[in-house]
C-alpha cells in the first residue's frame, strides 16, 4: 500500500506536484480554445467593398465650401451575416474645385457631427469637438482633422470604399 | 410535526446548527441602520437577477431587432414595462447606493486593518457593476445604445499599446455589428453576473472573519487609545444579526423597493427611437452615473493629451481607490479625527456631482 502524505514527506510533495500539475494541464487545455475565441476578430480580414456614391457631375455642381451630406450603403460580411451599414459621407468642394469626402463621425471618439450653418462648422454633440469646413479641428478635444473615405473616379461616379485615408490604427468607421 | 422535520435534517447535516451558525453573527449595536447598505446590495443584486432572468423570455440581442424586442416587452407583455421598469430602476438605484455605501466606509475609516481586502473585493464588485450597468443601456438597442457602443469601444481604443487590438476583441470586427451586441449580451447576461454572485460570497465571508467592527461611535465607553489596533475588536455592545440586524435591513428594503416599483409603473423605462445610423441631428446622451466621465472626456484637447481623459485619469483614479487602504494605513476611524481624509472624500464627491451636473447639459445644440 502507497504511504499517507502524514506517514512521508516525500510523498506528500510528489502528491502536490501532481495535483499542480493536473491542474495547470486543465487549465491550459480550457485556456487555449477560450482565447481563441475571443481573439479570432483579430485574425478575420475586414471586408472591404467599393460603392457607388454619385456621378462626379452632381457633386460639381455643389457650391463650394458647403458641405453636402450624401447617405452611402455599404453590404459588408460581418461574423455570419452580410448586413447593410448605412453612413454619412459629407462632399465638400474646396475653392479650387476639388473635392473632399468626409466621414461625419467625430475623429475623437467617433459621435455624429452636426453642420451649423449659422458658425460654418462642424460641431460634436457630445464633447463639443468642432471642425471647419475642410474638417480642421478648430476646437475641443480631437486628436486629428476628419477622416476622409478612400474613394475612387470611375466612369463618370464616384466610388466609396469602407476605409478612411490614412488612418493606420482604423480607427471611426 | 415541524420540530420532526427539522430532527430529521439535524440528524444528518445539523440545519439548524447550520442557521444558528449563520445568523447568530454579532453586529455592533449603535449603527444598525448605517449598516443596511450592503444587505439592501444584495437584495438589490437579487432583483436585479431574477427581472434579468425572465426579462430574456423575451428579448433578442440582435442589433437592429434588440430596440423592437424592448419596445415589445414593454408595450405588448403583460406587465412587462413593470418588469423592464423595476430592472431599470432597480439599476440605477443599484449604482447609486453603492457610492452611498462606498462612502459610509469611507468616511467611517470601515476599510482599516484587518478589513482592506473587503475594500478591494468591494471595489471588484463596483466596477463590475458600473460596467453591468452600461452594457445594459447597450443592450437597450435605441440610439443612445448604437453610440454608447461606438463611443466606449473607442474610449476603449486609446488604452496605450493593446488599445486597437481592445477594440477589434470587443467588436467582434471593426465595425459595430451584430456580434458586437453578442458580445455586450454575453458579457451582461452571464460573464459579469457570474463575477458578482462569486464576490459577494467573498465580500460576505471576509466580514464574517474580520468579526464584528463598527464605526468609531461603537466605541464611546472604550479606554484604549486611537493607534491601539485592539480597540476595535470589542464594541460597546452587539447585537445578533437575525433578527435585529436584519430587520432593520428587510425595513430598508422594503422602502427602497417601493420606491423602484413606483418609479417602474408610474415612470417606466422609456425605451427610445430606433437607431439611425445617418441621423444628422442626434446627440447622444450617456446614463446619469457616466456624465463625470463623460464630462472629463470634453478636456484635453489634440493628439499627445487624448489619453489623459479616456485612459490615464480614470485608471490612477480608480487605481487609488482600489489600493485606498494601503495608502491610507493609520487605525484612526472617526471622520472627525482624521481631516484630511474626511474633506478629501467630501471635495471628491462634490466634484463628482458638479462633473455629472456641467455633464449633463446639452453641448452642442443642433439650432446654434
């Protein structure tokens, strides 16, 4: 018969070897799938689309420095279903005729901007960031000017992708 | 008949051993009522858990289905806006006399040797349910709901170095989608729940252990001097917690409870508008206990200072309120004998009600 963990010192440590062991085995085992799991979203790559914004003809006729609010649909994949997401781009044709696609999302932390046409600014309901036509910050606590879509001129449209510019840690959207 | 019930039991796991055991704890006498807090927690815990439960008869976390399903509960169930009502309420009232029962011990030195780890349980337990309470309004589905989500998750961005990868785990992806509202449902309904009903326990077991302590008005006939670490070991007088401690808490309760009933049926939980990802005239609005915090995100403005409001001020803060007992390490208890403390917790709170006050007045009106 083994000997008691009392009766042998010797066997009392092998006994909590195994016991630390067993249990360091199990939680290894349970630990490796649950991270998994959690973590996948950062394995998965973004569906990324192109969509139709408008005919590049429309958007000139815009008067300059006036923002034109333009509701773009991407169908995207996201985990098991492809959805809609429906967002903003704001058109802004600067003096010298080019044109700027902004989101409308604060680069702060990503709240709704509004358009006051009464200040010509872009002002955030919810800590009060503010930005110019242009999408400058000209007040309150964001890091960055807007965020601008990837966008593209084909045919005569134009295109929108659900990426911004030069955003490398992907942050809005 | 009863007394052979109850043979029959002690005869095999001495019940009432067992219950003696467990409500004869002695509980210093004169602060009885201050004391009805953290019971009425725990009952507020309770309610909180059993509306949860049968609120998900019903409910889908399905982003854009997830508002209807609440407006069906509460418009098309019977009863079901008192439920959904006392699970609102009961909320609020859950977060609001935990920062009562936060400060009684604070400023009743009630986090002393030997009783810091009951602090730090307590403060696992406060942050958990604070984050119980905005995944709630999440899981709500309305507009404030699809913000919250899109704001938080990038508060949650700008934590230094793991901060994008935070957001993406959160997200379930980079965009707010339907397994992000997975996730807040997963996270609501079992993962923190399942936090709380293991600390309690905790929190429960380790005033069991440190015995009965009070406030410094327990000790009024004592002779010992303030640093001797054995006068608060014997109160004044004590009293067993069943039933004269816990009839003062079940009277608490009842009063607390009858104030969310009515503010469920009379008020209800409003339910608010479907989300509009396009709305160009919406602003958000936090819940009542987030607006100091949201308020703090308004300062600092530009790239390099970003971190302060949404990682460095609420982390020291909350880490100095964890490791409280490890700074403030003298046996003084009475608020009016250790000043500094007492006007620091008093500044502090008055602070926080001015934040949440400037926090919760409208930023930037659309009609400006």
């Amino acid at each position: 018969m083994a000997k008691s963990s009392e009766e042998s010192p010797a066997r009392r440590t092998f006994m909590m070897v195994v016991i630390g062991l067993i249990s360091t085995v199990i939680g290894i085992a349970l630990a490796v799938p649950i991270l998994g799991e959690v973590l996948s979203p950062l394995f998965k790559k973004r569906d990324i689309v192109w969509t139709k914004l408008s005919a590049v003809s429309d958007l000139e006729k815009i008067s300059p420095l006036t923002p034109k609010f333009i509701p773009v649909y991407f169908k995207v994949k996201e985990g098991w279903s492809i959805n809609t997401l429906p967002r903003q781009v704001i058109v802004v044709k600067d003096i010298t005729g080019d044109l700027h696609f902004f989101s409308n999302q604060c680069t702060h932390l990503g709240c709704p901007l509004h358009w006051i046409p009464a200040r010509q600014k872009f002002m955030c309901p919810c800590h009060g960031g503010m930005f110019n036509v242009l999408g400058e910050v000209v007040g309150g606590p964001p890091p960055r000017p807007l965020y601008e879509w990837i966008h593209k001129i084909d045919k005569g449209s134009v295109f929108i992708q659900n990426k911004f510019l030069d955003n490398p840690k992907e942050r809005g959207i | 008949m009863f007394k052979k019930i109850q043979d029959w039991f002690d005869e095999r796991i001495g019940l009432t051993e067992l219950i003696n055991e467990f409500n004869g704890e002695r509980i210093p006498r004169r602060g009885g009522w201050a004391y009805t807090f953290g019971s009425l927690l725990a009952f507020l815990f309770t309610i909180q858990v059993v509306t949860g439960i049968f609120l998900l008869f019903y409910y889908v976390p399905y982003f854009p289905i997830a508002r209807n399903a609440t407006y069906f509960i509460k418009h098309h169930v019977m009863l079901g806006n008192v439920l959904l009502g006392i699970h609102l309420w009961g909320a609020f009232t859950m977060i609001f006399f935990l920062l009562v029962h936060m400060s009684r011990v604070y400023f009743s030195g009630a986090y002393k040797k030997p009783r810091e780890l009951q602090w730090v349980v307590g403060m696992v337990l406060f942050s958990v349910v604070v984050i119980l309470g905005l995944t709630g309004y999440m899981l709500i589905g309305n507009e404030n709901s699809w913000w919250t989500i899109n704001v938080l998750t990038n508060v949650a961005s700008h934590t230094p170095v793991i901060g994008g990868f935070l957001r993406i785990i959160i997200r379930g992806g980079t965009e707010t989608s339907v397994i992000t509202m997975q996730h807040i449902f997963a996270v609501h309904v079992w993962l923190l729940p399942a936090v709380v009903m293991l600390f309690i326990p905790i929190h429960l077991f380790m005033i069991r252990k440190t015995g009965h302590q009070g406030m410094a008005l327990e000790y009024k006939n004592n002779k010992l001097p303030d640093d001797d670490p054995n006068k608060w070991i014997r109160p004044d007088g004590t009293v067993p917690f069943f039933p004269d401690q816990f009839y003062k808490d079940m009277i608490v309760a009842l009063g607390v409870f009858a104030v969310i009933y009515i503010l469920a049926v009379v008020v209800g939980a409003p339910v608010g508008p479907m989300y509009r990802p396009l709305a160009l005239n919406f602003a958000p609005e936090a819940d009542w206990y987030f607006l100091a915090n949201e308020e703090l995100l308004k300062y600092f403005p530009g790239h390099g200072l970003i971190i302060f409001s949404t990682f460095l001020v609420p982390t020291i803060g909350f880490m100095i309120l964890f490791a409280l007992p490890f700074i403030d390490r003298g046996h003084e208890r009475s608020p009016f004998k250790r000043p500094a403390a007492t006007v620091l917790g008093i500044l502090f709170l008055l602070l926080l009600v001015y934040l949440t006050l400037i926090g919760g007045e409208p930023k930037a009106p659309a009609t400006v």
